[in-house]
C-alpha cells in the first residue's frame, strides 16, 4: 500500500517518530500554509530581489532565503535574468501559493536557463532548510520518496532558486495521494497542427464538460496547447480519475474525428489533429502549475483564460513573465474555484 506523510518543518532530514501520518480519506490544510501570501507589489519585489544584486540573504517571514546567481541569464535573447524570474513568482505568489500548498512538488531543475539542459528531481536535497515541510510518498518499488512541499513565499523561492523555471505539483494532496482533488485534459497539438485548432477543440471539450454540470477552467500551457481543468470533490480513487478522463477523450475523438485524436502513441497519431491527453491524470504525472514561468522563448506564463477569450483567440506568447501580474492583478486570480471547497463536481455522478 502506498503511503504519505507530510513531515513538520524543523524536524530537519531524517524520519523518525515525530512524522504526522495522515488519515487517506479527508484532508485539511495547515494554518501556516495560509500565512505569507499577502499581495506584493512590483516594487516590493524589487526591494526583496534587487536587480543590481548577485548573491544575497533575504528574510521572509522570519525565514532567511540564499539566493544566488540572481544575474544569471535565464533567457539570454531577451536579457531576462534568475532573478527576474525570482522577482516574478515573489510578485505572483499570493495567486500561486493556494495552488500548491500540501502537494508534493517534483523538479524540473534549469541550472543554465530556459535554453540549458534540464533535469528531473524529486527528492529534496540534503542540506536543505529545516523549514522545508516534505511529502514522503510510497512508490510502488517500496522506496520512499521526500518531496518538498512549497507552502509559502520562503520556501517557494528556494524551489526557484534550485533553478526551477516551472513548477510541477501532484494532482493530490500529500494526505491522500490517491484521490486528486481535479482531473484535467491537455490539449496538445501534433506537430503542424495550428494553434487555433487547439482553440477550436477547448472550446468542444468545454461544451461537452458543461453538458456533463461539469465545471471547467482553461489555462495556456505556456507552451503549444491549453489545459482544461475540473474541480471535483475529492473521493473517486487516481485510477477511477484517470478511466473517465481515458473515455471522455475517446468519445470526443469519435465524435470529431478530423480535429481530436485521443491515440497516445507519437507515430500513430494522424496529422492535423489535436490531442485530447487522458494520461496524464495518472497517478505521479505532472503538469507545469498555473502560474508557471515556462522555458520557451518569449518567456511565456501558463495563464488562466476565461471562455470569451478562448473563443476571440489568442496567442500563447500573450501571457509573458513581464505582463501576466499585472493582469493577475486586474482580473484577480480566474482559477480560485480550482482551490475552493464549493462547487466541485461529485465525479460519482458519472462513473
């Protein structure tokens, strides 16, 4: 049997006794994960990152923070810098935290920037801050791994500082690993394929969500494609999840068969179509959180979108790291019912 347990910041690398194993049915989420996410403004940023600064100690919360190589060249072509990207998840973070607290975070760590060699971590480094709170999950193969968990603006920045340009959450909190708390599409188009067709396919698959009661949510990917999430009230196992998103997909590639594939295997998907991606609501994938600074150039943000904006059209490089808060602080956070408790959709309806 899978298990996992959140470990208590201050309880350093090791564990012991003092591990708080969490009951696999409901969960709650920690006062201190509420905590640190009050708005910061541009300017602020700016005062806790400088730009002039290369290496430098800064205090959050009572937390000191090292960060380092901030003049760095993340994306050389357009002179933006780590800390550029540091000052862009500092101002963002009152939007972004709720979306990742209690879920294990996996690395995708970018050390020589957006157009660098990446690498996948999912264990927290040792030495670590003994703040950082970790997600112990129980794999299949018996080994334990210790994710860190981003609960705040401290912690948040050391990720960033790791060199994390995107950040990747599990779909369920760390107290049940199990039972996600959404099930998502990801609207990927095949090589060639415009992105208007992938407009074109969102807005069929919202249609058919909303036929279903199903509420829905659109992101860019930050990449090629758009992310469609729903809320739904946790209970329906990863696997129950992941079988629905599986027959939904392949009823709309029936359904549409010169626009959707829902075919999983690169070399047989058809040219010109766009792919309805079920898999990745299997158990331990990932997808870049809403929010996230993507490695692509332009330095794109995956953004939320409303429903008339999907259908007027737009551009992925629209949302960049250099606009998206101020947009973000106009139009406030659109995915909110994403991290609420009413409204999500009781999945059983449809199993």
């Amino acid at each position: 049997m899978t298990v996992a347990r959140i470990r208590p910041a201050g309880l350093g690398s090791g564990r012991g006794a003092s591990e708080r194993r969490f009951p696999m049915r409901r969960g709650s989420i920690s006062p201190r994960s509420r905590s640190a996410q009050k708005q910061i403004s541009r300017r602020s940023a700016q005062a806790l990152v400088p730009p002039n600064a290369s290496e430098l100690q800064v205090q959050v919360g009572g937390r000191t923070v090292q960060l380092t190589n901030l003049q760095k060249l993340f994306w050389p072509e357009l002179g933006i810098t780590k800390g550029d990207l540091l000052r862009y998840y500092a101002e963002i973070s009152e939007y972004l935290l709720p979306h990742l607290v209690e879920r294990a975070m996996v690395m995708k760590r970018y050390p020589n920037g957006a157009s660098g060699e990446f690498f996948f971590q999912k264990r927290a480094p040792v030495p670590r801050p003994e703040w950082i709170e970790i997600c112990s999950i129980e794999h299949a193969s018996a080994s334990i791994i210790d994710f860190p968990i981003i609960r705040d603006l401290p912690s948040l920045l050391w990720v960033v500082n790791l060199g994390c340009i995107d950040l990747n959450p599990w779909y369920a909190r760390c107290d049940d690993v199990h039972r996600p708390d959404y099930l998502h599409f990801d609207l990927d188009p095949v090589e060639g394929t415009e992105f208007g067709r992938v407009r074109e396919t969102a807005l069929l698959v919202h249609e058919a969500l909303e036929r279903l009661k199903m509420p829905n949510f659109a992101k860019t990917t930050g990449s090629r494609g758009i992310h469609i999430y729903v809320p739904i009230s946790r209970g329906p196992t990863q696997k129950q999840v992941w079988t629905f998103a599986k027959e939904f997909a392949l009823n709309m590639a029936r359904l549409h068969p010169q626009l959707i594939t829902a075919e999983y295997r690169v070399a047989k998907r058809p040219k010109g179509r766009v792919l309805v991606d079920y898999n990745q609501n299997a158990w331990g994938r990932t997808l870049a959180s809403v929010y996230s600074a993507r490695p692509k150039p332009q330095a794109p943000v995956s953004t939320p979108v409303t429903w008339p904006e999907v259908s007027r059209g737009f551009r992925i490089e629209d949302f960049r790291l250099d606009n998206v808060p101020a947009r973000v602080g106009k139009l406030g956070d659109l995915w909110k019912p994403l991290v609420k408790q009413q409204g999500r959709f009781q999945l059983e309806k449809v199993l």
